[in-house]
C-alpha cells in the first residue's frame, strides 16, 4: 500500500509522534472507544507533490470560516476510530486534510477516505487562533484523563485557577512543566461550535483547557509536548486523591515555595 510518509522522514516523524502518544493515551485509561482525538498542523512537511495530490473525499464543510487556514494541512485522528487503533496503525485510522482556499471547507487528501474527529471545529478554530497571533504551537489533544476529569464534576473546581493552584501545589514539576496552569471550560455540547469558541478563548491564558464533565484540551509546540503536559497535571490531581485516599487533606507546597520555585525556573507569576 502507497502511503505518503514513504521518503518523507520528517512527516513519517510527525505521525509517528502521534501514534505514540495515541499508545500512551491508551495505556493511561483516557482513551475509552474512540475517545480523545489529536490534530497536527503538518503544513511545513507538506511538498510540491503533496499539494498536488487529488482529493479523496468530496467537499466538506468545517461548520465555521478559518482564515489563517487557507492552504494548511492537518494530520487528524479518524471520527470514531480508537486511540489503541491509531497506535498500531495511524494512516488507516487518521487522515490528512487539506484546507480549501475558502477557508471554510476541507478534503481528505491521504492515505484513505477516514473522516477526521468530531472535535474538527474546536480543533482547527484553535489552530487557526495560534496562526493568528504567530505562536510557534502545531499540535491540540483532547483526551479523557479519569481524575482531571472527576474534579470539574466539583463547582468548587470550576472557580477561576482554583484548580491550578491545587495542582501546582502537589508537586513542583507541575508547575515547572505545566507554567500556564489549567482554563476551565463551562459544559457545552461535544463538537460544538460553542464549545471550539469557548476552548480558544481560554487558550489564550492556559495551554491546558478543562472541558467540564468531559475531558481536556492541551495545545503544545508538538503532541508529545502536550501529552505531557496533561500527564503531569491528572499526575497532580493522582497525589491529591491518594492524601484524601489516606484520609487526610495534603496541606500543598506553601505560598513561599511556590514563590521560590517560581523564580528560580523563571516561570510565569
Ligand atoms: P471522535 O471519535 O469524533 O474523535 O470523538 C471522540 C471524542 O472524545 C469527542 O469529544
Ligand atoms: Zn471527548
């Protein structure tokens, strides 16, 4: 079978990168069916014979006008397909799209017909946000991490930052890793156009959004990047729950170690 990561080692890299990530998300327990997906801007790998290649799908509609989109291809994990199965196989269960000049509309251009995730329209909109402001971040996850998603079940969590403050707290790495700390996200249907709007807004504070009862969406400069972003965030919230677990309240790195730890890794305040 002709797939078009054959001779293209940069791109073959980027997916590859995909694929372990989706085995990760797997192993974890966040990646339930088909849950979470992943989208990577792969424009800068994308050569004269790419651009040229016919489109295997018919026309389809974003559902919202991108315009920093124009002309930029997306690896996209499958609508449907399982994490467990990208791993393993990532070109029959992802697909590469390419952004029509009306930056409204998409084709799936390789290596077969897989329609992308459901989660399209938050996806490119956030993709198309960081074009917008010149950030150098390609790739967006949406995943199901189990105990990050058990406390935006809690109103007390859905507070501005304090979730953040919580989680920062549990371990220094957490906030050395993870600088921008956790946006939270109000309920909104899956797939939405709402929820996309309300996801780029909040990106542009956090680089980890918290999607309520739902899951969350980490955008990195690669998808290795924003794994572990995620990882060392439901890392955080695993400390917390084994304390409550041991029958106590973890009293949390005190407001001077924050501070220390703050400066010394030149973190944001
Ligand atoms: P897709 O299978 O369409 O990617 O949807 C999974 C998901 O997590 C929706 O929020
Ligand atoms: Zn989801």
């Amino acid at each position: 079978m002709n797939s078009i990561l054959t001779n293209r080692p940069a791109l073959a890299y980027q997916v590859g990168q995909v694929a372990e990530v989706a085995g990760y998300l797997w192993q974890k327990g966040w990646a339930e069916r088909n849950g979470g997906n992943i989208t990577v801007n792969i424009t800068e790998y994308v050569d004269d014979a790419l651009r040229a290649l016919p489109a295997l799908s018919e026309i389809k509609p974003i559902g919202t006008t991108l315009p920093h989109l124009k002309g930029c291809y997306f690896f996209c994990k499958g609508t449907n397909r399982r994490m467990r199965d990208l791993a393993r196989w990532p070109m029959d269960n992802g697909s590469v799209i390419r952004i029509l000049d009306d930056c409204a509309s998409y084709v799936i251009i390789a290596d077969k017909e897989v329609q992308p995730t459901s989660e399209l329209p938050s996806h490119l909109s956030v993709h198309n946000h960081l074009i917008a402001k010149g950030s150098p971040y390609k790739a967006s996850l949406h995943t199901h991490p189990i105990e990050l998603i058990a406390m935006t079940h809690s109103k007390k969590y859905l507070e501005k930052d304090v979730a953040t403050n919580l989680l920062w707290s549990m371990i220094p790495e957490t906030k050395a890793f993870c600088p921008r700390g956790v946006g939270i996200i109000p309920y909104e249907l899956p797939s939405s156009v709402k929820l996309a709007d309300a996801t780029i807004a909040a990106l542009d504070d956090y680089d980890v959004a918290m999607w309520e009862k739902h899951g969350v969406f980490a955008i990195d400069t690669d998808i290795m990047a924003a794994f572990d972003q995620v990882d060392v965030l439901n890392k955080s919230a695993l400390i917390y729950i084994a304390a409550k677990n041991m029958g106590f309240e973890p009293d949390g790195m005190t407001r001077e170690q924050m501070r220390e730890l703050t400066v010394a890794f030149h973190l944001p305040k």
